[in-house]
C-alpha cells in the first residue's frame, strides 16, 4: 500500500472526525448553566422554567440548572468553567469581585424578610435590642463565612457592640434546609435564614415541646431593605453571548412580573418545587416584605460598610460591579 492509498482512506475517517468536533463545539456554544440556591428568594426561577420564558427567546438553546449550597460552591464552578449564571447574596459576590472574580451583578430578584431565629430560651432573654440574649458561645447556622446573613449579624454586631466580628466564631456553614434541621433538633443555636426556613422554624417546635423566634431582623440589621438574591453572569458570558444575556434577562422580568401580577396562579406552580401547599405559598409571596424585583438595592450601603470592616480592599465601586445602572436605598 502506497503512500496516496493511505491519504486516500484517511480521508472519510477525517471527515467523520471533523463532523463530529464541529457538531460537539455548536452545542457547547448553544448550551449554558444557570446556578442557584435554596429557598423561596429564588421562586422566579422556578416560574421561568415552569413557563419556559429562557427557551422562547432561545428555542435552540440546552440549558442547565445546577443548584449549589453557597456562593463559594457557585464562585468554584464560575472559575472551572462550568456556570455561566448565577443568583446569590451581594456581599459575597462583591467579595469575589474584590478578589478578581470576572462577573457582574446584571439585576436583582428578590427582597426577603430574612433573620436570625433562636430557640425560646434564647429568645426569651433578650431584651428589645434583640441581640442581648445570643452570645459568641452560641453555634449560629449560615450559609457560609461572608454570606449575606453574615454580614447582617456583623452589621448588628458592630452597631451594638462596636464589634462586628463578635460572632465570627460562632458561625456553623450550613445550607438552610440543614440549618434548619439542626436548629429543630438542638444541635446549632440559632439559624441565620431565609423563607421558606424561617417561616417553618417560627411555627416549629424543638424536641422538647419549645418554640422559636426571630431575634434579629435583616431589615434592622441593615436599616432599611436591600436586595437578599441578585443575579450574576460570568465575564467570559457577557462577552461572549450578548444576545443570549438580554433573553435571559427579559426572561427574569417575565418571571417576576408573572409572580407579582398572578400570585395565586404562580403558588399553584411553585407547589411542586418547593413540596408545600399551593395555599402556603400564597401567603408567603403575598407577605410585604416578600418582595420580587429586578431593581438592586442597598448595594452601596453593603459596599461602604464591608469597605470598613475589612471584608473588601476598599478598591471596588458599584460601578465596577454592575452591568447596569441601579437604584439604591
């Protein structure tokens, strides 16, 4: 067999090989991972899918929902590569920024009644400042080390100690559906979370026949509303998939739109997800305070005081975070 005979058969072989590269790159670029987390904060996501508004807009596109316990976990899989979207707290995702993650903040999605809920013995004893009772012995649930809840307790801890590191190691990482089981069966504390889970925990009872309370508000740690869950696209997507990211974010504002302008029908889809009552879901997301906005808020506030508490370099604005403007509070 002669040089040109060997030419000659490699070619089908070839082709095949070529027609397999190309047909595996167009579905990777046709495809993105969208990564989220637990609890009522993220419902829009549940509704876009239900009603498919990500597809219509892309009818061609695969896409994947992934859902990971914290930030740490979503920022691992942004840096291998693996998520393109995401839907966290903004202080943890300012603290990946300020430490060169390539992402931006392209919207917000939720405002939730979020708290720290303590057993009635600990309840009990504090005073109308709300932190009195609760001590560094305590073990206090939360997501993770720079969550949200995080620095809400250390923003509360600053203002009435003038310490806001004085729970820093008390902190138990724990995402909430387990937070809340170890705060039901007396092994944490306190849980610092977010509806549904503190709903739940407030019309719970422990082993022992005791209750639970919210003892510190996000909102008065704060001082105001803020938003809880913001949504995040990766530097690599934004560049890459402008077209894709404006379907996504039309397809966020349908889904809030659909939550706010046809409660009950939304409840009636969210039963499935969330394994609860359609009828509890309602008074849930029709609450005040459980809010579903695209608008981002507090964002400056959270940057001024992690500035001053050393959470972030001091270097990094809300300019240098967001795709688009915002309004703060």
């Amino acid at each position: 067999m002669n040089r040109n005979s060997v030419s000659r058969a490699s070619v089908p072989v070839l082709l095949i090989l070529i027609t397999i590269f190309f047909s595996s790159s167009c579905s990777r670029e046709k495809s993105v991972t969208i990564a989220e987390q637990y609890g009522l904060a993220y419902a829009p996501l549940q509704i876009m899918r239900a009603q498919g508004y990500f597809e219509q807009s892309a009818p061609e596109l695969e896409i994947n929902w992934i859902k990971l316990g914290n930030t740490a976990a979503i920022r691992e899989a942004v840096v291998a590569g693996e998520v393109d979207l995401g839907f966290m707290g903004l202080p943890p995702f300012l603290i990946g920024a300020d430490h060169g993650m390539d992402w931006k903040l392209i919207a917000g999605l939720s405002i939730c009644p979020v708290g720290l809920v303590a057993g009635d013995a600990i309840a009990e004893g504090r005073d109308s400042s709300g932190l009195d009772a609760v001590n560094p012995s305590h073990r206090i649930a939360l997501p993770q080390p720079g969550s949200i809840q995080h620095i809400l307790l250390s923003m509360a801890a600053e203002r009435e100690y003038g310490d806001a590191a004085r729970f820093d190691d008390s902190l138990v990482t724990m995402k909430h559906p387990d937070g809340m089981t170890a705060l039901l069966s007396g092994a944490v504390d306190a849980h610092f979370t977010s509806p549904p889970y503190i709903f739940l925990e407030n019309d719970a009872e422990a082993v022992d026949g005791s209750g639970f309370q919210t003892v510190l508000s996000g909102f008065d740690a704060f001082g105001g509303e803020f938003t809880f869950i913001g949504a995040m696209a990766a530097g690599g997507f934004i560049e890459d998939d402008a077209e894709l990211l404006e379907a996504f974010l039309q397809a966020i504002e349908q889904s809030v739109d659909f939550i706010n302008n046809s409660p009950e029908e939304a409840a009636g889809l969210l039963s499935a997800s969330y394994d609860m009552p359609a009828g509890q879901i309602l008074s849930y997301i029709s609450r005040e305070d459980m809010k579903y906005t695209t608008e981002i808020f507090g964002l400056e506030r959270f940057i001024e005081f992690m500035n001053e508490q050393g959470y972030l370099s001091g270097e990094i604005t809300s300019a240098d975070v967001t795709l688009r403007g915002y309004r703060a509070q």
